[in-house]
C-alpha cells in the first residue's frame, strides 16, 4: 500500500505541474487572440488563484512520496498534540 502512495505522489506532484502548465499556455493563447483589457484581467486571475493550488497539489505529492502518510493513525486516541 506504501508504494501505490509513493506512486500516487509522483502522480499528484506531475499533475500539479502539467496542469498549471496548460492554465499558462491557454491564458498566454487566449491574451494574445484578443488582448482587451477584461481578457488580460480575467486571465491574470485565474493564474494568480490557481498557484497556490498547484503548490498544495506538490507539497501532498512530495509529502506522500517521501512516506509521511505510511503511518497513518486508526482512531483518534492515537493523534499526538
């Protein structure tokens, strides 16, 4: 089970990546088709709210590909505060 969440964290950290990649080639794609001013704005948001989700989809994956979630605890009397 360890290693299908290594996998998985590739997976989310990759994820992350590629999308935010196409987020910044379809806002570059669409600003230069019709580069009015509530175009450029409408874009420039979307890329500024979907940073720190990419980020938070690399810190899981990192998180989970370096075994932070292999010991999960089973009932709340085992959480540490």
């Amino acid at each position: 089970m360890n290693a299908i969440k290594k996998f998985f964290g590739v997976v989310w950290m990759i994820l992350g990546v590629v999308t935010y990649g196409i987020l910044l080639k379809t806002a570059l794609e669409q600003i230069s088709a019709k580069p009015t001013t509530d175009t450029i704005v409408q874009w420039s948001i979307f890329v500024i709210i979907f940073f720190p989700i990419t980020i938070g989809f690399l810190i899981f994956g990192w998180l989970a590909f370096k075994g932070a979630y292999d010991e999960l605890p089973t009932s709340s009397d085992e959480i540490e505060g």
